[in-house]
C-alpha cells in the first residue's frame, strides 16, 4: 500500500472538511476507536461520551476517508482486466486526438504510414479531427445513510468499523457497473461465423467454444482502421462470459482431443498456442448466452474501453451533516447530540463521480449465443 509522509492530508490528496477537523483531533479519534474496537471499555465509554460533541463526526468522516483513500487505491478490480482509466475534465462527452485512425485530408496515405513527398513539393496537409467516444457515460453516483441515535448509545465503535470497508465496495461495485454497462450497451457488433482453416463452420452468434473465440478472433483481427487491418491484438485477447462459465470454457481450452480407437476418445493436454494469450473473466453483467471477445488493454493502438474520473474527484468523497433543530425556549442543540431533526440521525454522504466510456466498437465482437442471427 501507498506509504503517505502526511498520513493527516495524505500529501494534500485530503482537505479537512470542516473548520474543526484537526490532525490532533484525528489523531486522538484514531487512538480511542482503535483502543474501543479491542475491548478497552474505558476508550468505548470516552467514544460514546464526546460523540456528543459538535465535531467528532466530522472528525471520523476524515479519519474514515484516510483510511479509505490508501485502500481505494490498492483494491483489485477484475474490471481493470478489460479496461483503463482516464481522467476527464468534466461531464461533457469526451473526445479522443489520435494520430491512429483519425486523420483527415490528403495527409494520410490509403493503406496507413506517411504518404511519400516527391522533390520540390509542399507537404501534404492533415487534420486531427479527434474522435468523439461512442458510449461514454461519466456520472455523479452517490447515498446518504444515517448513523442512529440508537446506534451511538448501543455499539458507536462498531459501527464506524464497518463503515470504511463498506464504503469501499460500493465504490468498486460503482466502478465494475460503469466499466461493464459500456461495455454491455455499447458493443454492438454481433459475429458473423465463418469457416476456419481446417473447415469447421461457426455460425453466426455461435455457442461458445474454443472454436468460437478462434473466429471471434480471426474476426475482430480483419477490421480495418485507415483501410489497413486491424491484425491480431499484441497481448492477448478478453473473453467476458456470464457467470458460472468461466471454468468450464477454461477446461475446453485446456483440452485436445488426441485419439479415437474403437470409438473411444482420449483427450489430454493439447498446444493451445493459438489460444493460449485468451484469457476468460466472468461477470454479472453479461447474462444469458452471451458472450464478448475484445483485445486487452494495450494491445492494440488505440484505447478501447476505459474508465473516466472527473479531475479533482477521482475519488470517493465523505461529508457528514446534523441538522439539529433548536430546543423549546430557543435554546441550541448541540449537533450531533440527539442526532437530527428529522429523524434521530447523524448523516453521512459518499459522491463519487465515474462512468464507462467505449471509444470504438470496432475492436470488440459480441455473440448472443444462440447461433441465429
């Protein structure tokens, strides 16, 4: 995990939200919390009593997002497989300046590279024209979930332990949902089937199968960009199936059929070079018989999928509020105390801004599955 010199601002990644929030104040949070989550009663008694202060909440907020933060950063992510991460200006769709694919005027020669200068003769002029992405989706996710007036009596401690852990998943299962719904929504390109080299014939949206991905394959390696094939991808390909089907194609793939004698058939380990850079990841968000085929990142010119993170928000952000009200008589609550006006709780908000972008659908190849068109 990522060592902070300030673990109070986390090198300035972290502002203190709230005037009172101090690095002395965190710091004694910190120790009676820790101290209460290992039984210490007197620390959980200290942490029940100043709960009633106007400031402890703000104070674990920042505490809890220093936590957070580090173990954001380091969390796996399956969708980082398929997947990379940009960082985006704004809302506003975003636009990719490429000198691969995106050129304009009499610049680019037909079949790609520079086209030739003869003696004497003014270069040609070319446009970068950019390429608008064609599913992008970068949005403000968020809740707020209140802390109960019960709870702070009953088990203060507990709850905040949980708190962080918690707000990591739903931050990581924000980010899988963006990656995976633009990838779902935006791939819309079916396979064709075809016949392979040896003769075998796939259908079109054929089942998947070991043959299948070697003509999904063969497929996405003929699309053209600047009238040049695409080729094969220089590190491999993704197969994302629904779950439950990984392990049985990961056995398909791993298997040759060697020998036939009397009827009976032997299999064993087979040479899987052709497929051996497939690499086949489950997901919750491809369903039925579907199945997708696409490079990995990197291993081909241009990105592909990718996920965008608003600049200055790129990650997930914690605010607390108590709206008290005001005692009969005009005398102030004291915030946090009794917890809310509306209903006994102290409230906390997470925002986290995010959202899949596909830049080009030519480099991904989905099937249904069902061998029909």
């Amino acid at each position: 995990m990522t060592e902070y010199k300030d673990q109070f601002t986390l090198d300035g990644r972290l502002k203190p939200a709230h005037p009172s929030v101090t690095r002395t104040k965190v710091q004694e949070a910190d120790r009676l919390l820790t101290a209460a989550l290992n039984g210490d009663r007197i620390a959980s008694g200290k942490l029940a009593e100043i709960h009633t202060t106007s400031d402890l909440p703000f104070t674990l907020a920042h505490l809890i997002s220093s936590v957070l933060i580090p173990q954001f950063d380091e969390a796996p992510r399956e969708w980082s497989k398929i997947a990379t991460v940009r960082t985006v200006p704004s809302f506003e769709n975003v636009r990719l300046h490429s000198l691969y694919g995106e050129l304009a005027g009499p610049g680019v020669a037909e079949t790609g590279g520079l086209p030739r200068v003869p003696e004497a003769t003014p270069y040609p002029y070319t446009t970068i024209t950019g390429r608008e992405a064609f599913y992008a989706k970068i949005a403000k996710s968020g809740a707020k979930f209140g802390f109960t007036w019960e709870s702070r009596i009953n088990d203060i401690e507990g709850v905040y332990d949980n708190i962080p852990n918690d707000l990591l998943q739903l931050a990581l299962d924000t980010e899988e949902r963006e990656v995976f719904e633009a990838l779902t929504t935006g791939a819309t390109t079916e396979m064709t089937g075809g016949t392979l080299p040896d003769g075998t014939v796939i259908p079109i949206n054929a089942p998947i199968s070991p043959n299948a991905i070697w003509q999904a394959i063969i497929e996405l390696a003929a699309r053209t960009v600047n009238s040049r094939k695409v080729g094969r991808s220089s590190n491999g390909y993704n197969v994302i199936v629904p779950i439950g089907t990984k392990d049985f194609i990961d056995w398909k793939l791993n298997q040759i059929m060697i020998s036939i004698q009397d009827g009976s058939i032997t299999y064993g380990p087979g040479d899987r070079s052709a497929l051996s850079s497939v690499e086949v990841i489950e997901s919750a968000y491809v369903t039925g018989t579907k199945w997708y085929v696409m490079p990995k990142p990197g291993g081909v010119r241009r990105p592909v999928l990718e996920l965008g993170r608003l600049r200055g928000y790129e990650v997930p952000e914690l605010r607390a509020n108590g709206n008290t009200g005001v005692y009969l008589g005009s005398s102030a609550v004291v915030p946090f105390n009794e917890g809310s006006w509306d209903n006994d709780t102290i409230d906390y908000r997470v925002r986290y801004v995010c959202g899949g972008i596909l830049w080009d659908k030519t480099f991904i190849l989905y099937s249904e599955g069902d061998g029909t068109a």
